[in-house]
C-alpha cells in the first residue's frame, strides 16, 4: 500500500464527473488499498478516487471504530429528510461550512469483491456517504453554502482546538 498524493480545491479533477470502474482489477485493488492507507493517514472520515486525482466511482468511508467501507459504482437510491450540518472536506483543508444534509440515504453499489451492497444510514455515515457520491459528480460541499456567513475558517486539524471538535472532515 501507499499513501497517495491529495488533490486540493483548484485541481480541475476534482470537478470531472468521474466514470464507472469497468472491471475491479489488480490495479483497481491496489487504488483501493493506497485510499484506506492514505484516509487513515489523513485522518478524514471518507475519500472519493477523485481525491487522489483518480476519475473513477470508488469511495472509502471510516467511521471511528470500524472497519473501512469501499463502495464501488456507488449509486444514491434514496434520501430522506433534511438537517443542518458542519461539514468539512479534506480537499479543502482550513475551512468548515453549514449546510443541509439528508437525515437518512440509501446507497447501493459494489463492494470490492464485485458483490452488490446497500446500505441504509443515517447521522455522519449518510453525511459522509453524501458528501463522497458528490465528489464522484464533480460537486463541493462549497457549493451549497448560502452565504459567506456560512463558511467557517478553522485551525489545521494538527492543533488542540479547530475543526475536529465540531466536525468531520470528510
Ligand atoms: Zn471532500
């Protein structure tokens, strides 16, 4: 495994419509591999291919304590509800925002082996699942931010205080 490179807000990849992974190969595997390693690294709570500068439908979620989910073709079948949330993105590091959010979605897709997944979820993992299907449509949580009033710039997560307390990045 190894830690890829991260892609930052002004790279054009990141606003690509990613395409379908064709066929789960060695190398889609070893992608696989080097996005888990390089979340853990991050520290984040999901990660889309784009992310790494890879234009393929793959997300990778860790939600504390558990095992990573790689969902590949991820596809949303159904959101329910709306919330307010504070949410940030590892792309766009320094800065959190207020924006809506579904209260529940289900996602279905692949899982890395190739068999269907579905998962229904509800709090940060719907969040995130949200947040990282975006990523695969060339979408920034930015991007639904009302005001500037909404956008908050936060100390690196490095520090003692900032953006760790209040929310995920992811
Ligand atoms: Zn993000």
């Amino acid at each position: 495994m190894a830690i890829r490179e991260m892609r930052y807000i002004s790279d054009p990849v990141l606003r690509k419509k990613a395409k379908r992974v064709p066929v789960i190969s060695n190398a889609i595997q070893q992608l696989v591999s080097d996005m888990i390693e390089t979340l853990q690294q991050e520290q984040g709570v999901g990660l889309a291919a784009p992310q790494v500068g890879v234009s393929l439908r793959i997300v990778v979620i860790i939600m504390p304590e558990e095992e990573p989910l790689v969902i590949i073709n991820p596809k949303m079948v159904k959101r329910t509800g709306e919330r307010e949330v504070t949410e940030g993105c590892l792309s766009i590091p320094g800065y959190v925002g207020e924006i809506k959010r579904s209260v529940s979605v289900t996602v279905k897709g692949e899982d890395r082996q190739g068999k269907a997944i579905r998962i229904k979820a509800a709090g940060l993992l719907a969040e995130a699942l949200e947040h990282e299907l975006d990523h695969l449509n060339g979408i920034l949580y930015i991007d639904y931010i009302e005001n500037q009033d909404k956008l908050h710039k936060v100390e690196p997560k490095a520090s003692d205080e900032g953006a760790s307390d209040t929310s995920e990045q992811v």
